[in-house]
C-alpha cells in the first residue's frame, strides 16, 4: 500500500498543502473553521500520519528536550527526572534521559547524540560542563539550562537551590539541641570547588560552625555520593575513637548510609548520635528514625527549567527576562535530629 502523504490530504480536502501544515503544526497562520473540518476527516479517512522525522529536519526542532543527569540510581535525580518529565508533558514534550556517571566523556556522549536528535533543548543536571561539553554547546547553539547547579557565569541560564543557605538553616537546628559541634560528611576530592551543590552544602555548614563559634577543623569528613559506598565510610567513622556527636550529611543517600551503619554498630540515633540530611527524598520520611533534613520545590524547579528551555525571549539579545531562578530551601524536621517523640 502506498504511504499516504500531504498531497493526498490536501486534495480529498480540496485545500493547499500548506493549509493543511497549519492545520497538523496548529498555526503558523489561522485556519477556517470548515476547511479545518474538511482537513481533519480526510486525515481520518485517509489514516494520514505526520512525518515526525521530516517535521524536524524542516523546523530544525523536534517536541523532545533532553536532560542528562549524573545519576537516575540516586533518589533525588529520579525523583528530579520525573519532575521534568511531568512538566515537559505538560507542555507537549517528551524527555530523553542520559545518565553521564559523573563521567566528563559520557556526558559529551549524551550532548552529542541529543543535540543529533535535534532537541529542542537541554537540561543539564552536571559537576559543571568541562571545556568539551562547552564545545559541544557552543557548536550546535544549543539552549541549554543548568539545573541543580550554580552558573560559573552570569549569563547562564539556570534554575538552582539556596543550598548554602539550606546547610546552614539544618546545621543551625542541630547546633540548638545542645550539641558541642556538628561533623560534616561531604563529597569526594573531584568534587568541584565552585558551583556544585554539595560544595555549596559544605559552604553552608563551615557558616553555621563559625557563627556558633565551633571549630571545623578536622570534623569535614569525605564519602560517595551513594548510600551503599557511604555505608562503609560510615562504618569506620562511627566506630573510632572521635565518634561526632552529630552528623549533617551533603545528600540524603549519604544520610541513609550513615543510618544503617549506626544501627549495625548498636549506636542509638538520635540518642547517641544526631544525624541530618539534605534533599528530602521520599525515603527519608521512612528511614528508621525518619530523616530530618532540607527539601525544596523539585515541581516549581522541574516547570522553571522546562519553561526556560522552551523560552526564546530568555535567549535574547539585551532581554531582561530572568535567566538565574533560585528556589528558596526549607527545613524538613522530623525524629533523626532528636526532635518529636
């Protein structure tokens, strides 16, 4: 059977192909209301489908967007993951995912295919694009949006959280139960120095020990990002000599690692040991003891970048539209900190 094409639609309906486009792309130009009928049921009739593909190569633009984020293992980057993908729903798009593993190359991988697929634009959830995932950008023209990262230059497009300030509000809180000081578990040694949230949580916390007067010398401790390798360095941390008496963790995993740990070793929490995480992911509410910790919007973040990306006012010459939204952070307490009963 002959593939059915534009032609033959435009005929049957006794109309120009280019009625017919604006009627499948909804515009650019107006269409009658009867002509829009007439098209409309000889597309039924004729079981007419759009060429996606050839749309895309005309329009340079296809209704995907994608978003590439270090890990889709981790909780807080699938629940993010979701997010954007409800929102890019909501707006007529669908969302490729790539997972770069924290790798630079596996990142460029992603941007390179993607970019090939003609997105219509990237969410990049990244330690900080290197000089090649730059080239890429730079290539292709590509709009792309920081998500979950501080921009290294003011004209990034980004949509970010108040991570300094939430590390800061939830070492506070663990400070006022009365404890001598707050250790720290952090990221790794390639964590970046600039612009990455865990350094921003670590930033954080060093404010809050300095306002309250408390040392950090010697109590900033280094783990993965995960909870299973954090586990581990929770177990030997736990164990020794110098046991903190309580611990403000730079992610959730990390907290719930550090959790496990303690119970294997019969270390009462929050008794013996007050433990605090950041990013509330729905785990945390069921971790035993829930998890007190820092959440945010990840909806409003999730619609803001979808938003940004699709918005080519922002990517104007002079337009003073915003191109840095910060979402506000927000104390999450429940019982690992030694609040409630």
């Amino acid at each position: 059977m002959a593939k059915v094409t534009r032609d033959d639609v435009a005929r049957l309906a006794g109309t120009s192909t280019a009625v017919v486009s604006y009627v499948i792309n909804d515009g650019p130009r107006p269409v009658a209301p009867a002509t829009r009928e007439r098209v409309l049921a000889a597309i039924k009739e004729l079981g007419y489908r759009p060429d996606r593909v050839a749309q895309a190569m005309a329009s340079r633009r296809t209704d995907l967007i994608g978003l590439i984020v270090p890990d889709a293992r981790q909780p807080f980057f699938a629940e993010m993951a979701h997010a954007v993908e409800q929102a890019a729903a909501d707006r007529g798009k669908m969302v490729l995912v790539g997972n770069s593993d924290y790798l630079d190359e596996r990142e460029v991988h992603y941007l390179r295919a993607f970019l090939g697929m003609r997105v219509s634009g990237l969410i990049l959830i990244s330690q900080g694009p290197s000089e090649r995932a730059a080239a890429e950008i730079e290539a292709w023209d590509a709009r792309v949006v920081l998500l979950h990262r501080r921009p290294e230059a003011i004209d990034d497009v980004a949509v970010v959280l108040d991570d300094v300030g939430g590390a800061q509000m939830v070492t506070r809180h663990l400070l006022e139960h009365g404890h001598d000081y707050v250790a720290c578990l952090g990221g790794v040694e390639s964590t970046p120095a600039y612009g990455d949230p865990v350094t921003d949580h670590v930033e954080g916390w060093r404010r809050a020990m300095k306002e309250a007067d408390r040392s950090t010398d010697g109590r900033l401790f280094q783990a993965p990002y995960n909870r299973y390798d954090t586990y581990r360095v929770a177990l030997d941390l736990l164990a020794g000599p110098d046991r903190p008496p309580a611990l403000v963790c730079a992610t959730d995993d990390q907290a719930i690692g550090v959790l496990r740990a303690a119970r294997e070793l019969g270390i009462d929490v929050p008794g013996e040991l007050a433990v605090a995480g950041f990013d509330d992911v729905k785990e945390a509410a069921l971790t035993d003891p829930p998890l007190t910790t820092v959440g945010s919007d990840r909806e409003a973040m999730a619609r803001a970048a979808v938003d940004l990306v699709l918005d080519d006012g922002v990517r104007t010459t002079g337009s003073r539209r915003e191109r840095v939204r910060q979402f506000p952070s927000g104390l999450v307490v429940r019982r690992s900190c030694g609040c409630g009963g």
